[in-house]
C-alpha cells in the first residue's frame, strides 16, 4: 500500500482521537447543544468554501438539491444526534472511556444491517464477532458508577446512530459525491441544533482554550478529517481506510492519559480488547465462492464490476467523530 495513505490514516487517527480530548476539555464551559452548533457551524462554512473548488460550484449545487431529502434525514440521525450524544456523554465519563465505546460503531452496523436493512447475513465467524463485541460494550457501561451510566450509555447511543445513520447513507445517497455529503450533512445538523445551542449559548464570552477547542473540532476534526477521510477511502479503499477504527482509541487513551490525566484500569482496556476483536470478526465480508468468480470470469464482466463496486464503495459516507 501507498506509504502516502499510510501516513494520511495515521494523520486522520491523531485528529479523530484528539477530538474525544477537545470535546471534553470544551463542554466543561459549554452546553453539548453550544458546542457542537460551533463546530458543525465552523464545518459547515469550510466545507462550503472549499467542496465548491473540489467539485465545481454547479456541482455541488447540483448535488445538494437533488439529494437534499436524505441529506436532511443523515445529517439528523448521522450527525446531529451523534454528536449531541457524545458532547453530553463526556460530560460524565472520561474521553478515552468515549472512544472506545464509540469503536463499537462496526458491530452495530452489522447487527442493524441484517436486522432491519437485509443487507448482509451476520452469521458463523461474523456473529461471533458482533457477540464479543457486545460482551465488551457492556463490561464496560456495566462498570461505570451510578453517576457515569448515563454518559456511557449516550456514547452507546452514539454508536447506534453512527451505524444507522451510516446504512441510510449508503442505501440513499450512493449516487452523491462524498464532498456533497459531507457538507449537506453538516449544514443541516448546523441548522438542526441552532435553536437549542443559542438558547443554552453562555452569558459571557468563553475564554481562549475553550474558543481554541471548538475551532479544532470545527476545522480540523470535521472539515479536514472529512476531505482526509474521504481521499484515503477513494485511493486505498473503504477497507484499508476503516482501519482508523483500530487506531483511534489507543489513540484517545493516550492523549487522555497525558493531557488529561485519566487513568484505565483492567475493565475499560479488557473491553477494548473484546471490542476490537468483534470488529475485526463481527465486519469482515463474506467470504466469496468459487462459483461467483467464475460466473464473473466467463461473462467477461469481473473488471467492470470491481471497478463499479469501487466507485460505490468510495461514496460510503463518513461517520464523523
């Protein structure tokens, strides 16, 4: 693989796992509802400015209004929500505690793609991987004190909406350009959370560290990881490029630990231990069988079907951090 691609996932698993650190160092002076309008609105605006010179501004008008339905049904459920959830989780529980939880996303979308979408059969080695993964999601909420259950369990909820929102995105904008969805997604959830986080907005203007947090979530852990995300799945793959699911909590842990000052004992790295191992089982595809490729072969059609398949996949929307 392409060393280039190699450092851009690195780079995207630095600013994703920051994230969970910046969230949580900014909602001790901001409403959820306050920060994220702040940083879907910053997103937002980059987007704009910089998916019209990627794309064509005829484009991505085009895009947006002939998608803008589903653009407003995923930027609810695959971003607005979301990220609400998680702001008002790490206002209970440590950020490395979040990304881990948040690691889940795979195996929830495995379970609700065979469950309500059909998508895919989730059995044999797939099933005992979503299993697992389901023990370490609750070890781990399950031994969170009274007082902390609640943020678990909206980072959970998190989790949920990343992998519905995630299939409805692939079911209904596969035809969209990424860039679209990236900024009508998150033009909408801006638009959808603006009552709430004005009204909860402080009376005072917050300080610097809080102003600088919400400028690195809006620019750097949206817009840019978007852009990055999106490079890296159209190049290398939605294979190699899911790989940031790996990377992010070992990453957020550390970042935790040494900015932050959390600690982890044997219950939160036992369950990222058993999440990532059901991610790894509970999203591996089926494999495929001798029949098919040979069906493929002597219809002549393999190539074109791969590099179809490709451009399909390259269109996966983004579960944003």
């Amino acid at each position: 693989m392409n060393r280039r691609y190699l450092a851009m996932l690195v780079l995207l698993a630095l600013v994703w796992g920051s994230s969970f650190m910046f969230i949580k160092v900014a909602v001790r002076h901001l409403d959820p509802s306050t920060l994220i309008l702040g940083r879907l609105g910053l997103a937002a605006l980059v987007l704009g400015l910089v998916v019209p010179l990627l794309l064509g501004a005829g484009e991505a008008v085009a895009g947006l209004r002939s998608h803008w339905r589903w653009l407003v049904v995923v930027g609810i459920v695959n971003t607005a929500l979301p990220f609400w959830l998680l702001s008002w989780g790490e206002t209970r529980i440590d950020s490395g505690l979040a990304s881990i939880l948040q690691a889940s996303v795979p195996i929830f979308n495995a379970l609700i793609a065979y469950g309500f979408f059909r998508a895919e059969r989730v059995s044999g080695r797939r099933l005992v991987g979503v299993a697992i993964g389901f023990v370490g999601v609750a070890l781990l909420v399950g031994a969170q004190p009274s007082g902390k259950l609640l943020g678990a369990l909206a980072v959970v909820g998190m989790a949920l909406c990343y992998a519905t929102g995630g299939l409805l995105a692939k079911q209904h904008l596969a035809g969209a350009a990424p860039e679209v969805v990236a900024l009508g997604t998150s033009a909408v959830a801006a638009v959808v959370v603006m009552p709430a986080g004005i009204a909860a907005a402080p009376s005072r203007f917050p300080g610097w560290e809080t102003v600088a947090c919400v400028v690195v979530l809006g620019v750097l852990g949206t817009a840019f990881a978007y852009l990055l995300f999106f490079t890296i799945n159209a190049g290398a793959g939605p294979a190699y490029a899911s790989l940031v699911t790996y990377l992010v909590p070992p990453v957020a842990l550390a970042y935790g630990a040494i900015f932050l000052g959390e600690q982890f004992g044997a219950a939160p790295l036992g369950g990222l231990v058993l999440i990532l191992v059901g991610v790894a089982l509970g999203s591996r595809p089926p494999r495929r069988t001798a029949d098919s490729h040979a069906s493929a072969d002597d219809a002549g059609d393999l190539p074109a079907a791969r590099a179809d398949g490709r451009r399909r996949l390259a269109r996966r929307p983004l579960r944003a951090r």
